[in-house]
C-alpha cells in the first residue's frame, strides 16, 4: 500500500466525474471512535470521560477561560458536570465526542457534530473546546 493510500476508502460511491441530477442523500455520522495520527475522538460516556474533562477544563486560569467563549460551563463538581454530559450525549440531534490526545492517557477535549442534514448533505462540527494540555499541538489540529 502506497502512502497515498488508506484503509479507508473516502467516497462509498465511485467518482465518475459525471454530473449528478438528483444527489444521494448523505449518511449520518456513526457513534463510534474515530482514531488517526495524533487522536482519538471517541463517543462522549459521562462515566469514562467526566473526570478527565472536568480536569482538563477546570486545571488553570487559562482552562477556565475557555468557558468565556461557550454558551455553557462552568460546573462547581465533576458531578455537574457528569450531569451535563449525560444531558448532552442524550441528545439525538448531536453526537458529542471526547478527545484523547495518543500520546496521553486522559480525554482533553470535546467536539460534535450537529445541525446534521442527511437530506441535504451537510454538518455542521461545534461545541469544540480543547483543555490547555490539547491547545497548540498536533492532536488539536
């Protein structure tokens, strides 16, 4: 296998290069984990991830400024916190991540998709926030 080259084929469809009257609808994302070079996004659990990201959004001054730029947080315990992770990864119209940096044994970040329009074959990718461990590093890119 070339470098080029991946185990994953990107386009389930051939590429004909033709023009597509009538486009297919997109597929949903799938609740599973992602893992590539430098990360790993795996489904948001309240139970295996609260504490991790608690921590990784609550560890300075310069972690809890990320909550500045949310509509949400700050949370006074990990147990509000696992409250508010259960809430979100409840939500059918969002599928919430954790992300893992390979190099680190603990969850240091969050992401999403939503607003997600099969139909119309779009996504959005939202509620990002990366704890100070994850910002400026390869896994963050």
């Amino acid at each position: 296998m070339s470098s080029e080259q991946t185990l994953e084929q990107p386009y389930l469809r051939p590429l004909s290069g033709k023009l597509v009257e009538i486009p297919p609808s997109a597929r949903i994302p799938a609740r599973c984990p992602i893992q590539r070079q430098y990360v790993e996004l795996v489904p948001q659990n309240a139970a295996k991830h609260a504490c991790d990201l608690f921590d990784a959004g609550h560890d300075s001054e310069q972690a809890l400024k990320t909550w500045d730029y949310l509509a949400y947080g700050l949370w006074a315990s990990v147990a509000d916190y696992s409250n508010t992770m259960r809430a979100q990864s409840a939500n059918f119209e969002t599928i919430l991540n954790a992300i893992r940096p390979l190099d680190s044994e603990a969850f240091e970040g969050q992401s999403s998709y939503l607003d997600i329009s099969p139909l119309m074959s779009v996504i959005e990718i939202g509620h990002i926030w990366f704890g100070t461990r994850l910002m400026w590093t390869r896994a963050a890119t």
